[in-house]
C-alpha cells in the first residue's frame, strides 16, 4: 500500500499502452539520460553565473547536481575537478556523462599540462558542457603532487598557456577558479601577478576563494576555515578590473550572505552550505534571476526527484550512491532526523529501491503532523486559561 502522501502529491502517470512515464512538477516528461552527439548548439555563446554551486570533491557528481536542479534551474553547476589524466587515459565515458536538465553546466579540470589541458577542453565541448574551468585554488597534497590545484598560483605563465591551449581547443567559455594567495604570497600585487598574464590571453572569468591557501602545515579543510576571509581583495581586483567577470566564493552560508557582495563583483559561488542544507537553493531563480516560477516545498522537490531515482536504478545505480546527497533536504524541519536516519540505515541494503524514500518521506508527514497538533493543543490551553 502506498504511503498516504503519495496520494496527495502523486508524480506518476501512465501513457495509453500502459508504459509508466513520469512528468516533473513543470509537467515534463523526463528524457532518458543524457548522451552527447557530439554537436553543440551555437547559440549557446554566454553562461550567466549570478548564482554559482561549487566544485566538490566526492559531492558534486551527477547524482547530486541532477538533485541541485530539483531546487534552481537557473545557478550554474560545477562538476567535482575531473583530471587529464582520468579522462584521455580512462575515457571520458567513465568521468562525462551527465543528464541534460543538468545544464547550465561546468567542468573543473585539474592539470598543468597546456596540450593534455586543450585536448580535454576540446572533449569537454563536443560532450555538451557550457563551460571548462582550471582548478588553481585546491592545497591538498594529492592535487599538489600532481602538480595542479592551487600550487599553480606560483606559475602564472603557465597557467596563462594552459588556458590559451583550452580557448584554442574549444569555442565555450574557459575560466579559473583560485585563491586569493599561496604561502608567502601576501598581498594584494601577488594576486594582480597571478591573474594579469591569463587575463592577458582573453580569459574573462576569474572564480577567487577569499582565502589564501597554506600548501604545508593546513589540511583542506582546515584551508577553508583558518585562513580568513579577504573580500576586500576581491571587490578590488573587480574595481581595478572592470571588464573582468568576478565571482566571489567562501565564507557564504545562505543567500541572503551574497547579498552584499552582489553589489561589488558579477556573481557568487555557493559550496558546502549547498550540500548540507540543499533546500537554500529552493529560492535563487526567484532572487537572483527574477523567476516567477513557484518555489517547491520540500515534498515536491523529493518527488520531483524520484523519476530520476527509478531510472538510475533500473539502470543498476545503487540507491546509497544517489541518497547520501539529499540527507540535508529537511533540516530544521520536524522528522528531519528521523527521515537521514531512515535513508542511512536502509539505502544500503540489497534491492533497496524508492520504497525507502516513500518510507521516510511519510515519517515527514507524520513528525509534521505531530507537530502541528502539539502548536494547536497548546493555543487552545493557552486561550482555556485566559
């Protein structure tokens, strides 16, 4: 027997020869995942990064952005950094495919070398993403001693040959993610010598980490929390270079906090605060990209996702691996606990399917129920004493 919200929310129909399809909460049929062509559109010549969700490691793969476009159509998704040598030895088979309601969509390469870089641009491109980004701002000391991430701030030249090889390769947009300094690189000057050479090849897109970055002596976490937060150096390259695009990214846990920021450079990038309490996005078409399209209640983004849930695992996606991405959706909200621990403890078992999610979401329900008629058992105590 199906849960009771299932009725009220429904997100199933059948066609006239009985084949199940799902319509989303726009009432569109979901495509089968996505598979590139090869061809590009076009007309496709600007990405509007207002609002942008980080890279993650381990969290942003497409699973969870296929979730993140649950919430917001509008903010650009970053790929987790995907390196040159996973995809031109690997094949980009095993690290590109991603579905095509992920759109607008970017991939962070991680890698030094300006030809391995053009040729993954190129690979990027003819896979349909609207963007490839260069990693130059991640300390850990896997990435370092692969000679990418953050350690590249020390070589603004051949950072500046690597993107001149990627816009060679490729006609989307190439752009840099990075820190606003490395070790001993202290002030402002340092952070204008790093970005005036690849500024110099064409490159328009700068995403900078507000942080400076320690390569020795700090964990990457530890990068994203110690060192502190520099905005001002940020909202001064912008002012000492206009006809850049700036995005700010650290230090911003909701939307509100890219509020003032938004009124010195060209966008935002949202990170962790995105992975763990997901529903922040649910309003970021709404003020950031003047929609007037509804804003989803929890329930219906859930629902929403569930197509896509099904789909993967008839096609033997494992329910854990797509799960662990939407433990955050309700919380603060009552049953929250109840419904991450209901998925932590079942998604993992053999033959789990969506019947987990329609469990826990109805644990929701009730916990909300509850709740509610707590609130009104005590306005009418409280309205019987007086």
């Amino acid at each position: 027997m199906q849960p009771a919200f299932w009725l009220h929310f429904g997100c199933t129909e059948y066609s006239k020869n009985g084949a199940k399809q799902y319509k989303t909460g726009q009432n569109q049929l979901l495509e089968k995942p996505y598979k590139s062509t090869g061809k590009i559109d076009t007309a496709r010549d600007s990405v509007n990064r207002r609002f942008t969700v980080a890279p993650m490691m381990d969290w942003s793969d497409r699973h969870c952005r296929y979730f993140w476009r649950q919430l917001s159509q509008h903010a650009v998704l970053y790929t987790e950094m995907i390196t040159t040598g996973a995809i031109l030895h690997a094949g980009p088979e095993r690290f590109l495919p991603f579905h095509q309601h992920e759109n607008p969509l970017a991939l962070q390469l991680g890698g030094s070398n300006p030809q391995d870089l053009g040729r993954c641009a190129k690979i990027a491109e003819d896979w349909g993403y609207d963007e490839v980004n260069l990693n130059c701002g991640c300390p850990s000391d896997r990435v370092q001693n692969g000679m990418f991430g953050a350690c590249l701030m020390a070589q603004p030249q051949l950072v500046a040959d690597c993107i001149k090889s990627m816009q060679d390769n490729c006609s989307i947009p190439v752009t840099v993610k990075h820190r606003i300094g490395i070790d001993d690189m202290e002030d402002y000057r340092d952070m204008v010598a790093f970005v005036e050479p690849i500024a110099a090849t064409g490159c328009k897109t700068f995403i900078v980490h507000a942080r400076k970055a320690w390569l020795q002596g700090l964990s990457p976490k530890e990068n994203r929390e110690i060192p502190p937060l520099q905005y001002d150096m940020v909202y001064r390259l912008k002012k000492d270079f206009p006809d850049l695009e700036i995005i700010l990214n650290g230090g911003l846990v909701d939307l509100a906090s890219c509020d003032a920021p938004l009124q010195q450079v060209d966008g935002v990038m949202l990170g962790r605060a995105a992975y763990q309490n997901p529903y922040v996005l649910a309003e970021v078409d709404q003020r950031f990209y003047n929609s007037d399209a509804p804003v989803k209640s929890r329930e219906q983004v859930l629902l929403d996702f569930f197509p896509y849930i099904e789909q993967q695992l008839s096609a033997g996606a494992h329910l854990n691996y797509i799960t662990r991405h939407i433990l955050g959706l309700f919380q603060g909200q009552p049953g929250a606990k109840l419904f991450r621990r209901y998925i932590s403890q079942n998604a993992h078992l053999k033959g789990a399917g969506i019947e987990v999610l329609q469990q826990a979401l109805q644990l929701i329900v009730d916990e909300r129920e509850r709740a509610e008629q707590y609130h009104n058992d005590r306005l009418q105590e409280l309205s019987q004493q007086s």
